[in-house]
C-alpha cells in the first residue's frame, strides 16, 4: 500500500511539471539588467545585504537601483508575473523615491505609484497571457535616484511551457522591405539634372524599373505566330531589352476615332 501511495504522489508531480511551472526571477541572469548605480543584485539589495521592504525579510528577488530596466523574453509561453515590491529596507523613512512599471509589448501592465523608505510592499500579479517582451522597470519618480534603492521581491513567472530569457536591447525583428514595390509599367527612372565635366568622359546609367516590352499581334484570320518566331525576328533587329518577354494574339486594338492606337487603354486591358 505504501508503493502504491508514493507512486500517486510521483506521478501528480510529473503531472504538475507538464502542465506548467514557476520560474523564479533570480533563477535567470539578472546581469543582463541596466540601472544608473552600481550591479543588479540577485537575492540581494543594491547595499548587497538581504532584502527587506518594510518590515517584511524576503528570501529571494532582484535588488536594483532607479532607474533600472530588466528585459525578459517570454516566447508567449507565460500566464502570469508576482511579486513584493518597495524601497529596500536599508533607506530611511521617507527617503529615496522610486515606482515600479511592468509593461509587456510596450503597453504598461501595472505600476506602484511613488513608494518611499519603510513603505509597506505592494503586491504585483500581472496576466501575461500573449505577451511576447517583458520589461521591469524602476523610475526615480523625476526627483533624482539619491537613495533610491528598489526591490522585486520573490518576483516569479509562471510558464505554461519552456523557460523565460533575460535579453539585452531591442527585441530582433522580421527583416522588411518598407520600399513599395516597382510597377509592371515600363519607367525610366533617371534624374532631371545630371552633372558632367567639360573634357572628360561621362558614363550615364539610365535606372529603369518594370517588366519587358509585350508584343500585342493582330491576326489576319487563318494565320498563326509562335513567340519563338516573334522573338527570333526582334533579336535580329531590336536593342535586347526591347525584345519581347511575352505574345499576345488578339483580335483587335483599342483605336480612336481617327485609327490611333489607344495604348494606355490597352495597358489597362492587359494589367486587368
């Protein structure tokens, strides 16, 4: 019987441990954080001595100083973030001035308000279903960091799968080309103006953008044209980039009223 039991307990943890779990914050490298004094202390204060916050003594947590930033990468896969936070214990009453920002994406998710020397701990539980980045933050309230010593204590995350990762900087994004893409219509792209000096050579590159010239042929009824034939025949007597990419056989062409061939309305009957 006492097999049995142990082994029920064995397998709910297992199952516990499939399900999710909750990663302490001085279980990741807190090195990576950024604060105007001194080093990030881990289970320690910015004094280096165990953290306090009022009268509470806490075990774990992320002693900083305003103004200090800890960036986490959550990979989506966290619910939620808790801690205590306040001055740490060291600072005299009424002393230093710092509030505290949790922001995921950008968006802030919650913040202290101004908490000073020997103020109680305020608790923290933020949803971070979907968030992606997230940033702790410590301001000096806008009146300097003199004695500003701040406290995330038993700061924790709770994951649904795999391991949140302090990072540095800017997060890494998708590489993008903002510059919209160039027309199918032929352009010539060169500029207005184009300075040259008397007496040397000039080598001008015309910049265009577009696709290759079409051929639009009218049949006479009964007669027939390959593209390779079209193609042969403007090679023989055509600059290259005038040949022909594609061959298009129809029955007629857009005219005026006077048999001028309406070419814009062709291209806008082709590109339809």
């Amino acid at each position: 019987m006492m097999r049995f039991f142990t082994f029920l307990i064995l397998a709910g943890g297992l199952a516990l441990n499939a399900a999710g779990a909750s990663v302490r914050l001085d279980q990741l490298d807190l090195n990576t954080g950024e604060q105007d004094e001194g080093e990030p202390g881990c289970n320690r204060s910015y004094a280096w001595k165990p953290i306090t916050i009022g009268t509470n003594h806490y075990e774990h947590g992320f002693g900083t100083h305003a103004n200090s930033t800890l960036l986490v990468d959550l990979k989506r896969h966290s619910t939620r973030f808790t801690a205590s936070v306040g001055v740490d214990g060291e600072v005299p009453k009424g002393s230093g001035s710092v509030e505290f920002f949790v922001i995921g994406d950008g968006k802030t998710l919650w913040q202290s308000g101004v908490m000073r020397g020997k103020d109680p701990a305020k608790e923290v539980s933020v949803d971070l279903t979907g968030v992606q980045r997230l940033t702790l933050h410590v301001g000096d309230a806008g009146d300097g960091h003199h004695y500003d010593y701040a406290d995330w204590a038993e700061a924790a995350i709770e994951c649904s799968s795999g391991k949140p990762q302090t990072t540095t900087g800017a997060p890494p994004e998708e590489a993008v080309i903002l510059t919209p893409p160039s027309p199918a219509t032929p352009r010539i792209n060169g500029p207005s103006v184009f300075g040259v000096r008397p007496g040397h050579p000039v080598l001008y590159h015309v910049p265009v953008t577009g696709e290759r010239p079409i051929a639009v042929v009218v049949m006479s009824a009964g007669e027939k044209l390959s593209y390779e034939t079209l193609a042969t025949h403007c090679r023989a007597h055509l600059a290259n980039f005038k040949v022909p990419k594609d061959l298009i056989l129809r029955e007629q062409l857009p005219r005026n009223p006077s048999g001028k061939i309406l070419k814009r309305v062709l291209r806008d009957q082709l590109t339809s």
